[in-house]
C-alpha cells in the first residue's frame, strides 16, 4: 500500500510531507498553475479535478477582469477551492527552469507572494507543492533550497501564518526537500 511509504517530518518551523496536495486539510493550498489560469497538468490538474468546476469559474473571472492578460510568473492570487478541504487556492506560476539564466529570484517570489496573499486572506495554515519540478523541470535540489531560505525569510513578515507545509510527491522530492530544510 503506498500509504505505508507516506513520510513526514517536521524540520525548524516547515512540515514535510509525503503525499497528495489536493488531499491536505489546510486553509490555503497552492497552485503551481500556469498564467492562463485556465488548467494544466499536475498539481494544476490535480486541484482542479478535485476541487470541482468553481476554481475554474474563479479564474475564468480573473481572466475576464484584473488579470486579462493571465498571471506573470511569480505573482500569486486567490480564488475559492471548491470542494476541497481547504478554504482557497493561492494559484501562482513558477518559472520554467534554464540552464542558462538564473530564474531563482522568480521561484522565490511564487513563495513570497503565495504567503503574502495567504496572510492577507487571514489564512493561518499554508500547502505548498514543489513549484516547478514537474512539467517546468527545475532540478529538485535548487528548488528545494529556494524554497526552504524563501519560506523561512517570508514567515518573519508573516507571523499570522502559523504552519507552512511541504507537500511532496515522491520520496525523491521529500529527501530532497528534507536536506535543504536541515541545512537551512
Ligand atoms: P510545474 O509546472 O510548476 O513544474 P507540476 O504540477 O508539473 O508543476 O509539478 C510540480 C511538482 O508537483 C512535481 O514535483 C510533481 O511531481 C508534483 N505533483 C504532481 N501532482 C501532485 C499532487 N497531486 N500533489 C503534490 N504534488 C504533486
């Protein structure tokens, strides 16, 4: 049974978790959704799939409103989400890994700005996925070094968000994720 491999951990001030996103009981869970608003695949797939046709309304109406030209890579917004455990989704869009420029300030931001609209929301508990590891192939190590400094730095500005939580695929993921929080 895969649950019998599930993992977690709690490194500092981050839970680390092994599993499904779409499935944490959490105030906000994040997107790593892609500027159309309009669905993709993993994670975005995931949550719209489980969350019902809502989040796509939510964004349709994003799109038709404030955000016509879709959602620049490192910026985050709310919507409902559905019928999820959650109360919303933060949606925001990683940057697509290059060899050849670093996009790490942009990946950061997709943690900064999903904690800053969390905590404006007046949501105390946070999801993350691995932003950009999947369909965007950032290098699992990178990210996860970004990810931990990023959330460690932004919970300072944040103090109303009590627990941020990792939420990791695989084992891979959640070893990676687990190095670079104990060396934060
Ligand atoms: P991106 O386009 O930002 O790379 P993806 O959704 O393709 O986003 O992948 C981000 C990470 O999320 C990958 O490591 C992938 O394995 C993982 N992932 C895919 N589905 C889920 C899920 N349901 N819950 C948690 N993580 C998931």
């Amino acid at each position: 049974r895969r649950s019998a491999r599930l993992k977690n951990a709690h490194v500092g001030h981050l839970e680390l978790v092994m599993g499904d996103i779409t499935e944490q009981d959490v105030d906000v869970v994040v997107n790593a959704a892609n500027s159309s608003l309009l669905g993709g695949g993993g994670v975005d797939g995931a949550i719209h799939r489980k969350g019902g046709p809502d989040i796509l309304a939510a964004c349709r109406a994003l799109r038709a409103g404030h955000y016509g030209r879709g959602l620049k890579t490192g910026q985050a917004v709310a919507t409902t989400a559905g019928r999820l455990a959650a109360r919303w989704v933060v949606h925001t869009v990683g940057p697509v890994w290059s060899a050849t420029h670093d996009r790490s300030e942009l990946l950061a931001d997709c943690y900064r700005n999903s904690l800053h609209v969390a905590a404006g929301l007046g949501a105390h508990t946070v999801a993350f996925p691995a932003i950009s590891t999947g369909i965007y192939r950032w290098p699992v190590e990178s990210a996860a070094t970004v990810a931990v400094a990023t959330i460690a730095e932004t919970r300072k500005q944040t103090p109303d968000i009590t627990s941020v939580r990792l939420v990791l695929f695989d084992k891979r993921a959640f070893d990676a994720y687990e190095v670079a929080a104990a060396g934060q």
